[in-house]
C-alpha cells in the first residue's frame, strides 16, 4: 500500500472516530465511552505521525538521488 493511500486511510479512520465521538458526546455516553475514543483518536493520529515522517524521508531520500543524478550528468561533456 502506497503512503499516500495509507495516509488516505488513516484519515477516513480519524474521521469515522471524530463522527462517533460527537454522536457519544451529544447521546450522554459514558466517560469510558469517550475515553476509549479519544485513545483510539490518539493512536490514529500517531500511526498518521509515523505515516508523514515516513514519507518525508522517502521525498527526502528521492531528493537526494535527484542531486546525485543531476552532478553525475553536469559534468558529462557532450560533444
């Protein structure tokens, strides 16, 4: 699974929870009830943490080999 699908999915699941979280808040649902979906929030937004730095450094490592290429080929004389 791509980042950006992972990221994608991650988001969906953060949204599910925030929608389940105010339909407990607005049905008086108990604070364990809250509790447990603001855990589950929490790690969501974690494992979405993880995800973006984890692509950051994929970007970054691209960008590296971009550089690479790009002084390999500047100093290749074309005739």
């Amino acid at each position: 699974m791509g980042h950006a699908t992972q990221i994608s999915a991650h988001v969906r699941r953060i949204e599910a929870v925030e929608k389940d979280l105010k339909a407990l808040s607005q049905a008086s649902a108990s604070k364990e009830d809250i509790s447990r979906l603001r855990a589950e929030s929490k790690k969501l937004l974690d494992g979405l943490h993880v995800e973006f730095l984890d692509l950051r450094s994929h970007v970054w490592g691209i960008q590296q080999d971009v550089q690479a290429l790009s002084k390999k080929n500047s100093t290749i004389v074309r005739i």
